[in-house]
C-alpha cells in the first residue's frame, strides 16, 4: 500500500498545496507551490503521486518500462452497476488506440498506423482545412451586433470536419461525434456520481457501436480513408485485428478533435489577450508556427497524464512503491523555470517553446501532433488576414471544465468594430 504523506499539524488534515486534481479554472499557482515544495506529492483524494517538475515528468514518459502507460485510459472513479450493465449489454470493448498500450502490442500496433497516418494523407486535407476556417469566420464577422465566440463559432467545428474527414466518417454528425466525446472525456476523466454516468455509459455504447460499424463499412467499400488504409494493410498481411483497428477509431475520433477544439481555444484565447503579441502575427505570419508551440507550453490542451509504476522505483528523489499510480502535469512541467526562463509568462518569440511536453514523451509520443499543428496554424493565419481587430472580451471570466486531465475553456468571446 502506498504511504501517504505527512499531515498538517494544525489542521489534520492532508497538506495539498492549493492543487485541486479536478479544478481547472487557474491550477498554475497550486503547480507552482508543487514544483517549489513538492514536487512528487501523494495525493490521497484521488490515489495518484502527483508528478510537476519537467525533468521528473519527462523521465517517467521515456521510462515505459518501469512506468507503464497500461492505465491512460482507465476511468478515474469506478464505473458504477448500472453504467456497468448498460455497456456490458451493449457490446461496449472498446480499448486504448495506442496511448494505453505497451509493447510489444503498442509497437506492433503503432507501426501500423503510422504507415497510414502520414503527412501526405493530412496534407491533402489543407486546402479544405482553410476553406473551412475562412467560411466559418466569414459567417461570424456578418453578425450585426459584432459578438462572437471563437470556440463555438470555429474551434468547435474545424477539427471535428477535418478527422471525421480523415477517418471516413459522415461530417454531418458533427454534433453527434461530439456528444459521445464529451461522454468519454467524462467517463474517463471525470469524477461522476454513479447516476451521472448512466447516460454518458449509453453514449459510449453508440460511440463503440459506430467504429465497429466504420471498420465493417471500410471492408465492404474499400473507400480512402484512414480506416480503409489500416483494412487493406490488414489484408495485406499486417498483424492488425477489426477490433484494433475499431480501437484506434475510437481513440483518434476522439483525441483527433477533442484536443485540436481546445488549442485553438487557447491559442485565440492568449493571443488576444496579449494584443501585443497577436499583431506581431498579424504583421508577420511567419511568427505563428513558433506562437502554436507556445500556446502548446503555456497552456497546453491535456494538463496531466497517468502512468502507473510496474516495480518499485523513485522520482525526484521520492520513494515510489511498486503499483503506484502517477498523475504526470504537462501543465506544470511546461511552466518549470528550471527549463523554461521565465516559464510564467506567454512569449511566443520564446527560442525553446518546442521542448514542451503538451504531447507527451518517448514511444507514445503523440502521433497526430503535426495535423494539430496544421490546423492551428492555418486557424491563425486566416483569422489574423480576415479579422486582424478583433478584441477578446472578459478573458479574466473565461471559465474551464472540470476534469483531471482536460483543461478546455467554455467559451471564447469576442468582439470587433465595424
């Protein structure tokens, strides 16, 4: 069992250093007390070592075989009898893509689909990545009364197109697709009674229900799709199964959009903030690819990630016994001023923006990272041509769900002159 850590005197109670596991709104200065105080803290709330120095974080990404990535997916609070039966009757298998799996099936697996998931079947998707962002701004600037909301109004949709694109799926069922998302974001990462996981549970279902049936479709059709890539590899004799290929479905329509919504979010969200730094890519489009990669440090779309320890093991100096779970801060990390000079402060001129962690580390490095950039960056490009004076309003009372690993902001508003 995993000893927890000295109480208050005074208060009896657990000293956690102002680190609230499920509080997103503005956890950066209970990261900071971490990473100055304790920065390997056990966290009896949730049964996680909590992880914020960069150096640590990083070590224990590239270490997978001391530090197993087998729990990445696994819920956060236990799935209650009655979520429980609903997806047992619905046919719900569903596992990891990739992230929560370890070699040799993660090796095995990822080979696969990197062979598919290439520049060159997301490149093709540029031009109607960019016709898509100029229609949706286009649309929000002929509102008359000059208010918009940059995630409703263009993050929302732009990712979603582009990998239901990518996977094969119908661009239609944007809503759809969505639905089942925030259902898995919080049935895994959430921290749900068991009634409120009851209708995300059936949404998991449908969720499942659909990849299975895009990989089926992919047989039949033999349409160009990411999915139709990974069946004619399989026929082609690659080791993949249906269900891995329905299993990295799952996960990319997911992780494909889920992410790329929120750092687009945050990209307008800090740019705007600081008008300063937003007309420095205004006048100079060539600043934007090093902006994304800061926007990725300063306030990255996944604040934390788990691992659990497959031997006993030590962190920062810190004993860690044998089955432990970890809770990794990217959020932290990316902020560490023993990395990062100045790590507080969003500057998009920054030269090693580049060495954050927003994608993880090592063999599970994330896969999609170039398509997430693609798409931020023409984000930004088309909304400083076509709207260069917008003004972000009220940025202090941007509010972000609550979730342990997500850190989206609920809307983006904004406002511009005539």
């Amino acid at each position: 069992m995993v000893e927890v850590r000295e109480r208050d005197s005074a208060t009896r109670c657990p000293v956690h250093h102002g680190y609230e596991p499920f509080k997103q709104d503005d956890p950066f200065p209970a990261y900071a007390a971490l990473r100055a105080e304790e920065p390997v803290m056990y966290d009896e709330r949730i049964g996680y070592w909590i992880v914020t120095r960069y150096d640590d974080v990083k070590a224990v990404f590239n270490d997978w075989a001391t530090f197993s990535s087998e729990n990445a997916q696994a819920p956060v609070r236990e799935r209650g009898p009655q979520a429980t039966k609903i997806m047992t009757d619905g046919g719900f298998t569903a596992y990891s893509g990739l992230s929560a799996r370890i070699p040799p099936e993660h090796t095995r697996i990822r080979k696969i689909v990197s062979r598919a998931f290439t520049p060159r079947r997301y490149k093709v998707l540029e031009p109607a990545i960019r016709a898509n962002v100029v229609a949706q701004v286009e649309k929000m600037m002929q509102r008359t009364d000059r208010r918009g909301d940059l995630l409703a109004d263009l993050a929302y949709d732009i990712p979603t197109i582009t990998i239901l694109t990518l996977i094969g799926a119908d661009t239609s069922k944007i809503d759809m697709f969505k639905k089942w998302s925030d259902s898995r974001a919080a049935m895994t990462w959430g921290d749900l009674t068991d009634d409120e996981q009851v209708p995300h549970a059936r949404n998991l279902v449908d969720y499942w229900q659909e990849c299975l049936r895009l990989v089926a479709e992919a047989h039949a059709t033999d349409r160009d799709s990411l999915v139709g890539d990974l069946v004619r590899a399989q026929r082609d004799g690659d080791p993949i199964s249906d269900h891995e290929i329905a299993s990295v479905c799952y996960s990319m329509l997911f992780a494909g959009h889920e992410t790329t919504t929120t750092l687009l979010s945050n990209a307008f969200r800090l740019l705007l903030s600081n008008p300063d730094q937003w007309q420095t890519v205004v006048d100079d489009p060539k600043t934007i690819t090093s902006a994304v990669d800061e926007v990725l440090r300063f306030s990255p779309s996944i604040v934390a990630w788990r691992r659990k320890a497959l031997k006993d093991s030590a962190i920062g100096g810190v004993d860690i016994p044998e089955g432990s779970q970890l809770l990794l801060v990217m959020g932290s990390a990316n902020r560490d001023e023993g990395h990062f000079d100045d790590g507080e402060t969003f500057d998009i001129t920054r030269k090693n923006a580049r060495e954050h962690l927003a994608f993880g580390y090592g063999i599970h490095y994330c896969l999609g990272n170039m398509l997430a950039k693609l798409q931020a960056r023409i984000a930004i490009e088309e909304v400083a041509r076509i709207a260069p004076g917008l003004r972000i309003v009220d940025s202090e009372k941007i509010t972000f769900g609550d979730n342990l690993s997500f850190r989206a902001p609920l809307a983006v508003p904004v406002t511009w002159e005539n």
